[in-house]
C-alpha cells in the first residue's frame, strides 16, 4: 500500500502544481495537468483498493470515507470536464483536496472502526457510504457554484478575460442544478441513517451529544433543499443558488471536522 500511496501523493502535487502553473491556457505545464490528476487518481484507487486487502475498507471510519469521497469527486471532475469543459479553476482545487483527503486516510484512516457484531453496524456502514457520496457530490457542486460565482463576478464587474474553458454561466448554472439535484436525496439518507444509528446506539441521549453535526446537517438539508424548491416554484438560480450550495458545502466540512475531533 506504502509504495501506492507516495506514488499517488507525488502525482497530486504535481498536479496542483501544473494547474497553478503559467498564466495561460496554453502554458506547456498545464497541458499535463489532466493527466497527472488522472494519474493521481488511479494510484489513489490503488491505495484504497491495497487497504481494502489490509482490511481497512472505507467504511470503518471517517477518514477512509472521506479518502474515498475525494477520489469519487477527482474522479467526476475528471469525466464532467473532457473536451470542451477544462474548468481548471476546478482542477487547481481538488487536486491539493485529493491529497489531503488521501494523506488522511493513510495515516489517521485505520484509527478508528465499526464493530462488526454491533446490532447498528449495518445502519452505521449504510450511513457511511451515503456519507461519502455526498461528501463527493457537495465538494463537485461547490466547486462548480464556486466557479459561477466567480465568472459571474467578473463579468458584473466588467474585469473580461480571454478563455478557452467553452462553459457558459448558464452552462454552470445547469450543472451546478444536476449535482445539488443528484446528491440532495443521497445526503439526506446519510442524516437520517445516521439518527437511527444514533438512536440504536444510545437513544436520544446520544443525538444530545452531537448537536454540533445535528444542526450543520440540518442547515446544509434545509439550504439544499431551499435552493431545489426556489427553482421549482420561483425559477430562483444563479448567484443566490450558489451562495445555498456554498453554506450547505461549508456545514458538510463542519460535520466532518467535528466527526475528525471526536475520533
């Protein structure tokens, strides 16, 4: 697993470093950026795969669920940003959060575990897993509300730069509309088995002590959820669906930096 992971590190450093880069599209070290993250995320399914043999697969804590959540998230930018959509910006980012994310799973992964023989041990991996797709599917859905904002902003403030990306703001704001749409019903899942995990663990005593993680899922549920029905009825999109996004992004880090203290 060792030899996979410094492989996989070293490639998501020089991914980040090829996206940041130059200044232009057509800078000789961009052009290797793809695919050095293409490359990143082959060896990080490797190490994921090598500590799966090793018996720690990625729901056995929260470290290895977000390992894997990045990766699915690397992995989506990958196949979402071929041809004529590089998004770059997008790139520049979850490139040094691929890294993070498998660094932590290497190393603070195996601290932690589900018992097998718990009676909530099947809730708790179903929550897991829910957890990580959302954790996926919000850090995509963020970086594209992230992109629009900043398009959008250059664009209100006049500040036109030479671009090659062939994504429109209204192209952004659709995508950005597919992912909240897809991972909305996936994290609402993740909460509800994780109160029932909860409630089998210790009853409603137990929610009491995570009140932290219990409000910022219900601040991210109610922001998602705010922003699929402004559109329904309202037509609400563009820059205030992206602020929504944002704050639900923002709780779900939260959740997860409360999740790391307590482990």
């Amino acid at each position: 697993m060792l030899p996979f992971f410094i492989l996989a590190a070293l490639a998501y450093g020089a991914a980040s470093f090829a996206y940041g880069a130059g200044t232009g599209e057509d800078s000789p070290v961009k052009q290797w950026a793809r695919a050095l993250l293409a490359g990143a995320a082959l060896l990080h399914t490797a190490t994921v795969g090598a500590q799966c043999v090793e018996g720690n697969h990625p729901f056995k804590s929260v470290f290895l669920a977000t390992s894997l959540g990045l990766l699915i998230a690397v992995v989506g930018f990958l196949a979402i940003s071929a041809k004529r959509r590089p998004m770059r910006a997008l790139g520049a980012v979850l490139a040094p959060f691929g890294l993070i994310a498998l660094t932590l799973g290497v190393v603070m992964g195996p601290a932690t575990g589900v018992g097998a023989g718990s009676l909530s041990a099947g809730v708790v991996r179903a929550h897991i897993a829910l957890a990580t797709v959302g954790v996926s599917g919000f850090t995509l859905a963020a970086g594209v509300a992230g992109l629009y904002l900043g398009m959008e902003r250059r664009l209100r403030t006049k500040q036109f730069q030479k671009t090659e990306t062939g994504i429109s703001l209204r192209g952004l704001d659709r995508l950005h509309w597919w992912l909240v749409l897809l991972v909305t019903p996936v994290f609402t899942l993740a909460i509800v088995t994780g109160a029932v995990a909860l409630l089998r663990e210790g009853g409603p005593a137990m929610l009491s002590g995570r009140l932290i993680e219990l409000v910022a899922a219900g601040v991210a549920f109610v922001a998602t959820s705010a922003a699929l029905i402004s559109r329904a009825v309202w037509g609400l999109r563009g820059r205030k669906a992206a602020w929504l996004t944002m704050v639900a992004f923002l709780c779900m880090v939260l959740i997860l930096v409360s999740y790391a203290l307590r482990s």
